[in-house]
C-alpha cells in the first residue's frame, strides 16, 4: 500500500494531514483563529493492532498513549514489546509522555471474585473503559481510542463491543474496525511498527470466552464485583514515560 495512495504518511512527512477544531482568540479588534487538535487517549500494548490504531488516529488528534501494565498475568517481556512501540510511535507522533496504568489488582479482583470465567475479557476491557474515562479527565481529552477490529477475537464481536462500550461518557474511537489482520499488519510494515515477536499471552484468557453479551449482564457483574474502586485506587499510582529513563522496576514487585 503507498502511503501517499492511502493518505497514511507519518507525521514528519510533508502532506500529512491535521484536521482540528477553531480555537478562538478576542483581541480589542480583532478575533484570530488558531487551529489545534483535540486531544484523545489511546489504549496502547506491544502488539500488532494498537500502535497501527496510535498511529492512524494521530493523523487528527493529538493522542496520549495509554497501557495497562498486567504482569504477573504476561511476562517482564511482553513490557518491553510495549516499550519498543512506545518509541517506534513516538517517532512518527512525537507525544510528549505515555501512562503506565498499574492493572494486576484489577485483574487479578475479576479472576477471584468473578464465578463465570467466560466473561474475564469483556469485565477487563470495560474496566479499562473506566479507567480511560479517569485519564480523560485528567488530561483534558475528549476520546478513546482502541485497536479493537471486528471479529478478530471473541471480545471483539459486534455485540461484545456494544455490550463493553455501554455508559462510558467519552465517545470510543476504533480506526481499524474494519480491517482484517493481513490490511493492518501491511500497514504496520510501512510504518516501521512491525515486531516480528510482540506481546500477547494473557495468562487470565479464558478457555471459552463469551461471544454474545449484553450490556445489562456486563454491567451487573461490574458492579458485583466492585471494580469501581479498584479502578480509582490504581488511577492513584500512575506512571509516567517521558524520557524512557524512568525507573519502573516497581512496576515488577509482587502483588500482595
């Protein structure tokens, strides 16, 4: 696919464009118009699909990584797949920090408390909705955006996405929705995001995932189980990448 053809050039190119919303400034006599990019936060992992999801919706806003940082539940390497497509986008968006959000106890709370384990996906990414909706906040962004493409696993059936979107107040985001995984792994390629080995292997997939819910069974065992404090109480312990010198070895230490 030629980037120019497919209007995918990076950032640092010429022709890439920026559509953006009027911000207007009033002087004595005079308004002037500048034009900035809103701004959204973007589930991000060391996979395939989420840094190719970065990079598409950083053509239009300006996009705040976001990962859920789930080991034990993935091993100390599948982090550092993450971290090398931190840089490998930060490249081409050049964004000014990435947050860590500290995951296992959540995690960890929907495996212990939750009795049917079919659901472990759709409770963990609806949480993750949550706690995007927090980062939001905090950052003055106005979206989530997601590398989520329809079918290509059971969490990402059309009434899945329905059932996990449900109530979240920001509008959800997701550029490769109709891409199979052929369409966005040659785009990954193109932009040199590729990782011939990238992170995956949740150890909490279950066997037989849910492929059909609804949003009022999603939505009762989230208050079941009692995720909303959880969600807040690691919002509180947020990371931050800004020079990729940080120390985040405590990100490592065992969880009580």
């Amino acid at each position: 696919m030629n980037r120019q053809k497919a209007g995918l050039q990076p950032a640092a190119f010429p022709g890439w464009a920026t559509p953006a919303h009027p911000s207007f400034n009033k002087n004595i006599d005079k308004t002037s118009v500048v034009w900035v990019k809103e701004r959204v936060v973007c589930l991000t992992s060391g996979g395939i699909d989420s840094p190719v999801a970065y990079i598409l919706a950083s053509k239009s806003f300006e996009v705040i990584p976001l990962h859920f940082h789930i080991y034990p539940y993935a091993n100390k390497e599948m982090f550092e797949f993450t971290i090398n497509a931190l840089k490998s986008v930060r490249k081409i968006s050049k964004f000014e920090k990435a947050i860590i959000y500290p995951w296992a106890e959540v995690l960890g709370a929907i495996i212990e408390k939750l009795g049917r384990r079919e659901y472990t996906c759709l409770l963990c990414k609806k949480s993750m909705f949550k706690a995007a909706e927090l980062v939001c906040e905090r950052e003055g962004a106005g979206g989530i955006v997601t590398g989520e493409s329809l079918g290509q696993k059971a969490s990402q059936t059309l009434s899945n996405l329905v059932a996990i979107s449900s109530g979240i107040k920001f509008p959800i985001l997701r550029p490769l929705l109709g891409l199979d995984k052929l369409e966005i792994e040659k785009i990954s390629k193109e932009f040199g995001l590729w990782q011939a080995r990238h992170a995956g292997g949740c150890r909490a997939l279950p066997r037989h995932p849910r492929t059909k819910a609804t949003a009022i069974e999603i939505d009762e065992i989230f208050d079941q189980i009692k995720l909303t404090e959880l969600i807040q109480k690691n919002f509180r312990k947020i990371r931050e990448i800004r020079t990729f010198r940080e120390d985040l070895s405590t990100l490592f230490a065992k969880r009580s």
